[in-house]
C-alpha cells in the first residue's frame, strides 16, 4: 500500500489514464479524519482528489465512532 505523497499520486495518475480514455473517476478515499489534529491536511488531499475526479468524490470521517 501506497503511503504518504505516493498514495495521493497514484490516484491522480489513474484518474489522469482514465481521462484519456473517457472513462469517468470517483474517489472513495478512506481513513482520512476530518477533526483532529490532522484535518487541514486531509482537507488539502480531498482538494486534489476532488479536483481529479471526473464524476465526484465520496466523503466520510476517517476518525469518525467505530475507528481505532
């Protein structure tokens, strides 16, 4: 599995070839908090995730009840 910057730049590249292929993109991105102390960079990921996708992108709380 991809970490870091890799995992947010192998997204992109696929939503880039699906492009080029007229295929539509939607990202379902998982565990990515949206409070705490990380959610500007979460928010700064979902951004160019969102930016990416052709069709949307699936949101939910990554810290949310029931995650370790």
């Amino acid at each position: 599995m991809a970490e870091g910057e890799q995992s947010v730049r192998d997204p992109l590249g696929i939503a880039a070839a699906c492009k080029i292929r007229g295929i539509g993109t939607v990202f379902h991105p998982l565990a990515y908090p949206l409070t705490g102390g990380n959610q500007d960079r979460t928010l700064a990921v979902l951004r160019r995730l969102a930016a990416a996708a052709e069709l949307g992108i699936i949101i939910h709380d990554g810290s949310g009840k029931g995650r370790r």
